[in-house]
C-alpha cells in the first residue's frame, strides 16, 4: 500500500529532459519559418558556414507548419575551440 501521493506518472514527469533549453547552456540558437526549399537552403547555408566539427552545428528542431512552412532551429556554438 502507497503511503505517498505521488503517482506512477509523477515518476515519468520527474524523469524527462526541460522542454526549453536552459539559458546559459553556451549554445547559439536561431529559428526560422520559411518555403520549404528555402529553409533547406538556410540550413544548408549556416551549416557550410558553421561546420559541425568546430562549432556542433545541427538543426535542434523542427516541424510542419500549416501553412506549408518549414519551422526549424539551428543551434550551434558561438565560437570553435
């Protein structure tokens, strides 16, 4: 017999990761909402010019808008080490 109010999905809850990114976590992040090839060639742009390997660049997030647009997140390091 549970002697606590806590439920079997409190446990879930505690578990998953912040839904917003912390401020402070060093990370750079930009979104945009553009045409579909558009944002393709954005993402392509920013990743030529900020290569993974120096700067962890990637696209933390993206989706469908219904619209039609693309909504994506680019984030990435402010400088290479």
């Amino acid at each position: 017999m549970r002697t606590d109010n806590r439920k079997p999905f409190d446990a879930v809850r505690r578990g998953q990761k912040p839904a917003r990114p912390q401020a402070g976590d060093g990370f750079r992040r930009e979104t945009f909402a553009l045409p579909r090839e558009a944002a393709r060639a954005k993402a392509r742009e920013i990743l030529a010019r900020f290569p993974k390997a120096a700067y962890m660049t990637e696209i933390e997030a993206w989706r469908e808008l219904e619209d039609g647009r693309i909504e994506f997140t680019m984030r990435r390091l402010p400088t290479a080490d």
